[in-house]
C-alpha cells in the first residue's frame, strides 16, 4: 500500500517534485529536495531538478569523471551540472527534451538529441530523456525517504496542449521509470490546484458564482490557456473547467533566443559569429533571463570565446545589457499591446524547410490570447474572463505581469466588462507540483475538485443489422457513448447491449458529437438525426489486433472513460471472456 501522494512537474526547463503522508488528516505538502552535482564531487540538495542532461567528453570520461556524480544513466548526468557545462559543450548537451516530446513530425523515441549535433558520440531519444529523469526523482527518492516511488500514488503533470503521442509517451516512460500508480494531469489545473491548497477555505472569499478564471500558463517550452468557471452547487461554490486552447509551442525557450539574437548582435559590430557561437548564446540566455526576472543580478552579462586560426582563441567577445533593457526586449517582443482581433499571423509558405521543433510562427503570446477567447465567444454560456491567474517562471517579473493586465483590461473595456482582477500567487516554480499533489488530496475526498465536465455529447456510428439492399449502404445508428457534462476522470459501463466487432482488418470508426442534445444519457441510440442536432467530428481507420482463437465478428459490450486530460477512452469487452480492446479519442476543444 502507498503511504504517500506524490506531485511531478517534469518540467522543460525545471523539475519540481511535493508529496504528502496519506493517512495524516490534514497533510502538509513538502517539496522534495533532489540531491544533484553543482560541480564533479560537489553534491547539493535543491528543490528543482533542471531539467538537462550533459555527456562527458571522452577526455572527462578517461579521467573517471562520471564516477563523481550522484546520479547518471549510461553516462548522462542530470541537473544543476549538466545545464551548467552544457553551455560550455553545447554539442553534448541536451535542453527541451519535453517540447521534442510532442513533436509529431517525428519518432520521439528515435535518438535524435543532442538535435543537429555531430559532436555527441551517443546520442537519445526525448522519450529516454523523460525516463532518465523521472529516475534521477526516484533514485533521489529512494535514497531521501527509504521508499519506493514507484510503489507511490504518482500525479505527473502534463502540459494542456499535449497531444495523445506526448501523453502516451510520457505515461510509458514513467512505467519504464518503475512507477505503477500514475495519473496525468494538466499542468492549468495543477496551478488553479496550487492556488486554491494556499487560501485554504479563504479561496471562496477571492471568487464569487459565476466569475471566470484564465488561468495563463506560459512555461518554457509551451503557452497553455484554460478557463475555469465559478458555479453554485448546493448553495456552495465549486469549480468547472470550461475551455483549454491548443498547443502552443512557445514560451521560455523562444525568449532565450531572442535575448541570444540581441547579444550576438552587439557582439557582432566587433566580429562575426558563427552557428556554434550563437547555439552557446542561446543556452547562456536561459540563466540570464531566470537571473535578470527574478532579480539576482544588477546587469545581463553574456561572454562567449571567439575562435582564430588553427581553432585557437580568437579572442573574448563580450554583450551586456541593463535589466530593463532586457525586460523590454521580452515585454515588447512577446507580450506586445495588441487590439482583440488581432490574431497570430502564420508564416507557413516555405516550399520546404529544415526540420525541427514545429515552434510557433508567432512570437506575440498576447495574439493566441486573444484567438483562444476568441474561439470560446460563440461556445454556449460564454463569459468574458473576470479573473487570472499567472503560472510559469516567466510570470516572476512584474513588467510581464502588469503588460499582460494592461491587454487583456483593453480587449474587457472595448465590450463593456469590468477589469480583469489577479488572483494572488505563491511561487510560480512550484505551484504546478504543489498543485498536483492537492489534487490527490481531492481524490481522497479532502480538498476541492475542479469539475472537468466535457461541453458536448459524443456519439459512435454503429451499422444497423439489415438485409443487403442493391445500391443502398446499410442504414446508420448514433450511440452516445458519453453525455454531455461527463465528468473528467469518470467512466461509464454500458451493460445490456451488444454490439459486433471487426477485428484483423482495417475498420472505420465514425465518432459525432452534439452541442443541442444535452439530455442523451450513456447508452441513448440514435435512428434520426438532423444535421444540426449532430456533426461528424472524426472518422478513424485503424486495424485492431486480431485474436486467433476468435472469429469476426466479435461480440463485445462498451465501456467509456474520460481521462483527467481529455481523452475519451471507448473499451470493446468480449462478452465471453477478459479479451478487450481500446481507442482513444480526444474531446477536447480549442
């Protein structure tokens, strides 16, 4: 039996971890502190794990060097270290494993990182990335609280904008990782979770029925949008998740770019830098930036080793630039004064160019702001946001904050709504994690559960059971497999009736789904339909496992789960034995 509740934020620039005792009453929850090397030999305690990785030189690795560290897998060392000396060996270096995560224009477990180096002699896939860092967290586990973190009740945050590969990928590494009690989920809610854990009973004082949250959740390596709706149950208030918007890869590191551009711009009035020059610029920028917004240091120092002939120091090129000067350029460039219907522009009319992370064309995180509202405004129920809530390291400096007010209370003001109001945040680096051990307070029935309804009834096309007629395909049936405001998290079994299953063979799957007909139950079928009541919203050509010792068709019953992260599980049990097959299906909205 677990005796704790564990929290994950498997950050892409940080990781954090928080836990609680189970069976304390009113648990407290602790963070962490993850043993890692600051330097070869020099072991620290912290309460993040940034999240890189770094490989030895082989002149490191003569010398014996990895044996100097805490924690490494097949010589990739973790932590404070790697990120320090893979700005110096940026060819062996490894950042953002997360964000290559859910880039869907590749094999995400092909080992392809170090991306575009040819230095690194052995390379990994951000799906071994993932696994070496959930076991650095369990090995730092092991050793701190004389456990198994497997054998713990895991929550392991994920961002909103996930697609189903991500999310399948990052539950598989945390199976190789040993852990066996795992639930995801999104990263939006965890913060709203954190916010909600630090007011205690007061957080019903901060909002009021029918207020909306935004909750802004800009990380470095994605931007993620939701809106939480305030609604009265009983005479009390509870919380419902409304919207999530789509995935966005920009965020941190794009500003560590743009600070990289500007130095190497004024480095260049004196020399001309090449692409490893400005690769190491640009992993230099991300403690720049962290210092600079968490206001560590007086002046942005960037110090790069120019080169010469025969690869001999050329000289050192230095840039700097006052915080201010620093805060602009990432105020201006992405959070820019925008009007509402000023949208993300896309600039996807290259013929052909280089493959990579599928970044965002816009930099202008105010423009998918806006496009996110935007979309919800025709939804049913729609209200214009009355409260925000900041999430992510990005949000720690007061200029982006207060720029990011300023927009929104413009766009509020042009529809006659009232100022959106902040709600008070604790420490936006640990929020995701605190939050997400809250949550399993909440499953235990000892906190307040945001309600994750989903906003439509969806429905599976099922082929009636009809002599051939010529020239006439058989007529079709609509089965609602889960009803609208189907809470996330739940799943329904739906006894009683069978159905025929293909197995073996490529087999279509039409799933609809309907705003208007909110009263079907699980289990409603369907014989006539009007195009306005339900529209196809995904046809599915998969091949399901063929079983040898059954014959199609196969008589199975549904069942239907939705996941704390949107996905519409739909299971086809053999009537006649423990034989089941499963499809995904997301029923998340823009």
């Amino acid at each position: 039996m677990s005796s704790y509740t564990v929290g994950i934020d498997l950050g892409t620039t940080n990781s954090v971890v928080s836990y609680f005792e189970n069976e304390i009453e009113n648990p407290e929850i602790n963070l962490l502190k993850i043993k890692q090397n600051i330097e070869p030999g020099v072991v620290e305690e912290k309460e993040v794990l940034p999240s890189f990785l770094y490989y030895p030189l082989q002149s490191e690795l003569d010398a014996d060097l990895t044996e100097k560290f805490a924690w490494q897998k097949n010589n990739w060392i973790a932590g404070a270290y790697a990120r320090d000396r893979g700005v110096e060996v940026p060819g062996n270096f490894v950042s953002s494993a997360k964000s290559w995560l859910c880039q869907n224009n590749m094999n995400r477990k092909e080992a392809i990182l170090p991306f575009q180096s040819e230095d690194c002699p052995q390379k990994i896939s951000p799906f071994e990335a993932s696994i070496i860092y959930l076991e650095t967290i369990a090995g730092c586990w092991r050793e701190k609280m004389d456990s198994d973190l497997g054998e713990q009740n895991i929550i392991l945050t994920i961002p909103a904008s996930f697609d189903e590969e991500a999310k399948k990928l990052t539950e598989e590494a945390a199976t190789k990782a040993g852990f066996k009690n795992l639930i995801l989920l999104e990263e939006p809610q965890a913060a709203l979770y954190a916010w909600v854990a630090s007011q205690g009973d007061n957080w019903r004082n901060e909002v009021e029925k029918d207020d909306v949250i935004l909750v802004c959740d800009i990380g470095g390596g994605t931007s993620d949008f939701s809106l939480i709706k305030v609604v009265s149950e009983d005479g009390n208030l509870s919380l419902q998740r409304t919207a999530v918007g789509e995935h966005i890869l920009l965020g941190g590191d794009n500003m560590d770019l743009a600070l990289a551009y500007h130095a190497k711009a004024k480095m260049e009035a004196s020399k001309k830098l090449n692409a490893s020059q400005l690769r190491s610029l640009w992993y230099k920028a991300r403690k720049v930036k962290e210092d600079i917004l968490k206001g560590k240091t007086e002046k942005a120092q960037f110090t790069i080793l120019g080169t010469g002939l025969k690869r001999l120091i050329g000289g050192t090129l230095k840039a700097e630039f006052t915080p201010e000067e620093v805060q602009n350029i990432l105020v201006d460039g992405f959070f820019p004064n925008c009007q509402f219907d000023e949208h993300p522009v896309e600039q996807n009319n290259a013929g052909i160019q280089e493959i990579g992370l599928p970044y965002a064309s816009d930099a202008a995180i105010t423009k998918h702001l806006a496009r996110f509202i935007a979309r919800q405004i025709d939804t049913p129920n729609f209200s214009w946001p009355s409260k925000i809530l900041f999430n992510g390291g990005v949000f720690n400096c007061d200029k982006m904050r207060s720029r990011l007010l300023e927009v929104i209370n413009g766009w509020l003001s042009s529809v006659d709504q009232e100022n959106i109001i902040p709600l008070n945040h604790s420490s936006l680096d640990h929020a995701v994690a605190k939050g997400a051990s809250y949550y399993g307070c909440t499953r235990a029935g000892k906190g307040i559960r945001i309600r994750s309804g989903i906003s439509r009834s969806y429905y599976i096309q099922v082929a009636s059971a009809m002599p051939a007629i010529p020239g006439m395909p058989a007529p079709q049936k609509a089965f609602c497999i889960a009803p609208f405001g189907m809470e996330e998290g739940s799943e329904v079994k739906l006894e009683g009736k069978s159905f025929a299953l293909t197995t073996g063979m490529p087999a279509s799957f039409q799933f609809l789904s309907s705003t208007i007909r909110t009263e079907d139950q699980s289990g409603t079928v369907l014989e006539d339909w009007d195009d306005e009541e339900l529209e196809e919203t995904s046809n599915m050509e998969v091949t399901l496992d063929r079983v040898p010792d059954l014959d199609n068709p196969i008589p199975v019953q549904l069942g239907t789960k939705v996941t704390e992260t949107g996905t519409l599980e739909i299971f086809f049990k053999h009537t006649e034995s423990e034989r089941q097959w499963q499809l995904e299906y997301s029923v998340r909205e823009d």
